[in-house]
C-alpha cells in the first residue's frame, strides 16, 4: 500500500517574526473569517489578519505563561518520560507528620462529603432530626404516661390500703370500745338490781377485763364504766388510776353517783336507740380540764362515750328492781312508749356507759396504723366531736404528715353506734382517716427513664443519619460510575443491554506534562495525582454540564459518549460531543495547578453504531462495544496534543449542524483497518495557544506511537489498527 503524506497542520496560533514582539500573536485568515468577535489568547488581547494581508499587532503584557513558554522556562515531557522520573524519584511522604496530615486530610474530606451530599439531598439531616424528634418525644410521652399510670396504681394501693386500715381500726374501735359496756350489761341483765351489782362490779369488771388492780398506772383506752339504770347513775368503776400525787387520766371522774347520763347533746340519740332498738348509740366529746384541753402525743385527747341500753325480759311493766326512776327519764325516754314492751314483757332497764379514750385507742398498737409507717405511708386521723363547734379534731398524725395535693379521697371511719342525729350534715362522718405514700407516689424510674429514651434516641438518630447518609453517598458514587438509567434497569435485577444506531465517542487522553521547576527536580507522586484529580474534576464538570456518559479507561484517557444510554438526534448528539471537546481543551490550556503544574490532552471523534452493556458482577462496569470505540481511539492515537481529531462520520454530522462555533480544517486521508480510507479533520480552537516549538519529545512521542501500533513507515502507521485501551 502506497504510503499516504499527512496534510500539514497549520497551527491556529503562530508567533510574528519580530523578535521585539515575541508576545504578539496572529490569527490567521481561515481564523478571523470564522471568529464572531475579537479573541484573547489567556487574556491577551490578538490581532486579525484579514483577506488583504493588513496586520495589526498589540503587544502582550500579561501572559506568564507565553513568556515562560516562549522563554523556553517550560519544557513538556512526554507522559513516558514524566511517569517515569516520578517513579525513579521515590518520594513518597513517610513518617509521622505524613500520617497526621492524611488524619486532616481524612477529616477535612468527610466534613466535605457529608456537606456535598446534604446539600443535594437535605433529607440526610432532616430525616434523622424528624425520627429525633419524634423518639424523644415518643420516649419521653410513653415514660411519663406510664409514670402516671404506676403512680395511679400506687394511689389505689394506697386507697385500698386506707379502707383497709380504716376497717381494722373500725373492728378495733369496736372490740375495745363495745366490750366493756357490753359487758356490764350482761351483769346487769343477770343481777338488775343496782345495789347489788354496784357492789360486785369493780371485782366483776377488773376479771372481765383482765385489768391490773387498782392503785397501778396503765395506758388502758377506757376511763370509767357506769351503771345507770333508767337513766341515773348508781355506781361509776374506772378501771385506770394513777399513783398518788399523780394526775388522773382524764374522763375516769366524769360521771359521778346520782348524776342523769340524758345531757342535752346525747338524749336524742339515747331516745332515738331505744325507739330503734339500737343496741349501742356512741357519740364524741373533746376532754377538757380547767387547764385546758388534755393531749396525748401532743393531739388533744377525745373521749368516746359509749352507750349500751340493757332490756330484761319475762318482766311486768312496772317492774323496778329496786331502782330510782326519774321524772326526767320518764319524760325524755319513755313518752314514746319504747321502755316496755308487752308483747314480750321486755322492760328497759337502763343502760351501761363506756367511756373510752379514743386518742388512746387510735394511737395504741391494736388499731394497726403505726405498722403503716413500716410501708412508707403517711396518714391522718380525724374526727368530729358531736355538741361542739370546735370543728374536726386530729387524733393522731403521722411524722411528716401527709400531703393535702397527694393525699387519697378520706376514707370514713365508722364509730360504735348510730350517728348522733344532731350532727350537722357536714359533720355527719365522725371520723376519717388520710392516707399518702412517702415519696407522694413518684417513681424513682421516671428521670432515668426519659434520660435513656432521649440517648437511646440519640443513638438510633446518628445510626439513621449514617445509613441515609452512606445510601446517597453510595448512590452518588454508583451514579458517578453508572447512568441513572442503567442503574434503575439494574435495580430491577435485569441486566443492562441495549442497542443504538448512532453514537458519537469523544476518546481523550493526557499526553504531556510541564511546571515551572527547575530540570532535575522532580514532582512528589502523590501531589501529581493530587493534581491529577483536579484536571479530572474539572473535566467531569465539563461532561456533566453537556449531559455525556463518561466512561473511565486505563491510566489518565478517558471516553465520553453522546447519545446513550438515552437516544437522541445524531447531530444533536454530535454538535454536544464536539462543544464538549472544545471545553475540555479550552479548561486544560487554562488550568495552572500548584508550581506551575500544567497538562496537555488529545481528543479523538467518532460517530456510529454501537452496543451498551453493564459487564461484570463484582465491579460491574457501562461500556461500549463495537468498531464506533476502536475508530475514536485511533482518532486520538493520531491527534496531536491541545488538538480534536473527527473522523469523517463526525465531521458529517457537524457540516449538517452548521454551527459557527464548530469549524472543521481538512486534514487528509488515512487508511484504516476495516474502515477504508477516510477523511479526518481538525476542530479550530480560535483560543488555544499551541505549545510552542517542537522538540525532541514530540520525535520520542512519535516513535512510542509506531512502537505501539507496530513499525514501518507513516503508511504502515496509518493502515495499522491501534490497539485497543
């Protein structure tokens, strides 16, 4: 095969032949008819050469880089010769101070990632700030309803607790209140007569009450019993006294012989007993003494009179035994006719009187209130003295006393005995008691509760806010390796595969390196991929902004294709790879990195055919098959840096396109493998400086490009496939 000449390239920009002005630069013909308006070379302004060969010049005066390029400061590398003086340099940051700065490094990238990816997805911090909010005051809700619902509970123990004591203190009133007069009235139904009895009842009573005798000290509740028949006393026993000198207890000298039991304050109540047939009528009288009002335990003392009526069958109505009948008794108790009962011959003796300390009652052992203190329970024991304007009366308190706000509904403490009818309505319950727990039914659980709910909470927002936080971070780095489309195939667990009748492949590639150090200095490796990583952002900003697929290929090329995986117009398509190839070395002429750092790509276009296909199951992969791929890289392979090089299919499509930003230069004909012959173009950059004089990496650059595409001459080079990336 004939060997084919490579038409010249005529570069875009070229230096004057003044050597006094080696700053100014001249566009060529070609270049000033197809530029709209003036150009700028990295901010210089340039001067057109138009159809009549007039030359206008302007000095450049701001243009380090054409100085240092002109200068001949700068020096490019090919990328073999770069690469491999980095390697034989070895200077890799050891020791400690390089591990803290990868520490920062590491830091400072994660603040930056998690600030990247809230911004484009604000549901990383708001989702967990909702499931926050909403456990804390889930968890603190629940805690304080289930506080409330154990301190109820605790308020019906207590309640239950209450009735309970008040029945046991209601038996034990009973029992120690009850016994002694019905007692006597047992003695006095078997021996009616009172002289008799009133003789018999110390010795009698101190048996039946298993009393201590006479001249001892006790803390017996009852003060005095009397016999009283119809209604007058006859004889009076206290079964308690006190050593000479001392005091005796109060109530043990209340009722003396002689003397009518049927006060104003208690004969309706013993008339409304007998007219009932009530055994027993009680009623309540605070003790005073002419120094006051007598206490116990520091609680004045209340006295509970106890009234027992006594009836004696198989008796005549006027049937005496030998005792006085009062014309007070007469006319209080029997006008109603209630002394005597035909029927059944039962006479109304009279009655027997109990009277009962009943401060000394309620605060002995017996009534069970002092074992309330063992559980932790507060109470309150109150009662209403009959005949008496004084208002309620403490009997016993505990220490501390319980708490009006906590304290349980009072429970009612039933008295021996009908209710005195001339209690007032608000008085009518004589006694009460009040109970409240110790610690006013707070839980000891409740604040450490809400305290793990508020951490627990803490730790299943942070545990939410990493799971959301990876799952975008995830998704947008799977995005970044995958079209969202083919990710959503895949996401329904189908392999990707498509077909596409036109396509249009931008294959780049970083050829050359230079910066501003001196020869023999050598770039630290991990500062050149640093950098790298820069031109590599900047170029994914470019190909994001034109809508392409990029698609990542071995050491610094890369492919971007137009027109997949979404279908489009060819020349559309064609119109946005090209545009976006002129960007892409428009951003690479203007990039200056740390220390003068700067690089050089080549670009190759090809339109066509093509498959699309997800490969791979651990690290799947989008790629392109067919000849569309092969044709763009050999478009690349023989470009030359800072150039585009489109193949004829490409440059068809932009001829239909017709844009005026777009302007193809013939290059030539070239041979290729399975393609024929064809036409390939240059893209006019109006704004790209070249780099300057050649020199003798462009011949080593050359020469690696024939060694990989095998030998021969510039025919051999051109009729040769390139091989595959």
């Amino acid at each position: 095969m004939a060997e084919q000449e490579e038409a010249p390239y005529e570069p875009l920009f070229t230096p004057t032949d003044n050597p006094s002005q080696q700053n100014v630069y001249i566009l060529t013909n070609d270049v000033a008819r197809n530029s709209q308006q003036p150009s700028k070379v990295d901010g210089s302004p340039l001067v057109r050469e138009n159809s009549l060969g007039k030359q206008m010049s302007l000095l450049h005066q701001s243009s380090g880089y054409l100085k240092q390029a002109t200068g001949g400061l700068m020096r490019w590398q090919s990328r073999r010769a770069f690469w491999s003086a980095a390697d034989a340099s070895g200077t890799q940051p050891e020791g400690v101070s390089a591990a803290c700065g990868n520490t920062r490094s590491s830091i400072a990238f994660w603040f930056k990632t998690v600030w990247a990816v809230s911004r484009r997805h604000p549901s990383v911090f708001v989702a967990p700030l909702l499931l926050l909010c909403a456990c804390i005051g889930g968890g603190i809700a629940g805690v304080i309803l289930a506080a409330n619902d154990s301190q109820q509970l605790a308020k019906d123990d207590t309640a239950t607790m209450a009735r309970q004591a008040a029945a046991a203190l209601e038996v034990t009133l009973a029992t120690m209140a009850l016994h002694p007069a019905a007692a006597q009235a047992s003695l006095a139904r078997e021996q009616p007569s009172a002289a008799v009895l009133g003789r018999e009842l110390p010795a009698l009573m101190s048996r039946l009450l298993q009393q201590p005798n006479k001249g001892t000290t006790t803390t017996s509740p009852v003060r005095q019993l009397v016999l009283a028949p119809f209604g007058t006393v006859n004889a009076t026993y206290s079964p308690v006294t006190t050593a000479a000198g001392g005091q005796a207890p109060v109530g043990s000298d209340m009722f003396t012989a002689g003397m009518s039991i049927l006060g104003t304050g208690v004969v309706d109540a013993v008339a409304l007993a007998v007219q009932k047939q009530i055994p027993v009528v009680a009623t309540v009288a605070t003790a005073a003494t002419a120094n006051g009002i007598r206490t116990i335990n520091g609680f004045p003392e209340v006295l509970l009179m106890v009234y027992h009526p006594v009836y004696v069958s198989g008796v005549a109505e006027g049937e005496t035994w030998g005792n006085t009948i009062s014309d007070d008794y007469l006319n209080k108790i029997c006008a109603n006719g209630g002394c005597y009962q035909a029927s059944s011959q039962t006479k109304l003796w009279g009655f027997t009187l109990a009277v009962v300390s009943l401060s000394a009652l309620v605060s002995s052992p017996e009534a069970g209130l002092l074992g309330l203190l063992e559980g932790d329970y507060r109470y309150r024991v109150t009662v209403f003295p009959s005949g008496t304007a004084a208002g309620p009366v403490e009997l016993l308190t505990s220490s501390p006393p319980p708490k009006a706000s906590h304290a349980v509904s009072p429970v009612p403490v039933q008295l021996a005995g009908p209710r005195s009818p001339t209690l007032a309505t608000s008085a009518w319950t004589e006694a009460e008691l009040i109970l409240d727990h110790d610690d006013a039914y707070q839980t000891s659980w409740e604040g450490p509760l809400i305290a793990v709910a508020i951490v627990v909470s803490l730790a299943l927002s942070a545990f939410f806010f990493v799971v959301v936080f990876n799952y975008w971070r995830h998704l947008s780095m799977l995005q970044s390796m995958l079209p969202e489309k083919v990710i959503r195939v895949l996401g329904t667990g189908v392999n990707y595969y498509q077909h596409f009748d036109c396509v249009t492949v931008l294959y780049a590639d970083v050829v050359r390196y230079t910066t501003t150090k001196q020869q023999g200095d050598v770039v630290p490796t991990l500062e050149v991929v640093k950098l790298l990583n820069d031109v590599q952002a900047m170029y994914e900003s470019i190909i994001h902004k034109y809508g392409l697929v990029r698609i990542s290929r071995s050491g610094e090329s890369f492919i971007c294709v137009g027109g997949c995986p979404t279908p489009d117009d060819p020349v559309a398509v064609a119109v946005k790879v090209a545009a976006c190839a002129r960007d892409l070395v428009l951003a690479t002429s203007r990039f200056r990195g740390a220390g003068g750092f700067r690089v050089q790509i080549r670009l190759g276009l090809h339109s066509g055919p093509t498959v699309a296909a997800v490969v791979g199951s651990k690290m799947p992969r989008f790629s392109l098959f067919g000849d569309v791929v092969d044709v763009a890289y050999f478009m690349e392979a023989t470009s030359r840096a800072m150039a585009i090089h489109v193949s004829d299919r490409t440059s068809q499509l932009l001829t239909t396109a017709n844009d005026p930003r777009l302007q193809l230069t013939p290059r030539g004909g070239l041979d290729i493998v399975g393609q024929g012959s064809m036409n390939t173009s240059w893209l006019r950059l109006d704004q790209i400086p070249q780099p300057g004089e050649p020199h003798a990496d462009d011949a080593e650059e050359k020469a690696t490009e024939r060694k990989r595409v095998g030998e021969g001459s510039q025919a051999a080079l051109l009729t040769t496939s390139p091989p595959k990336p």
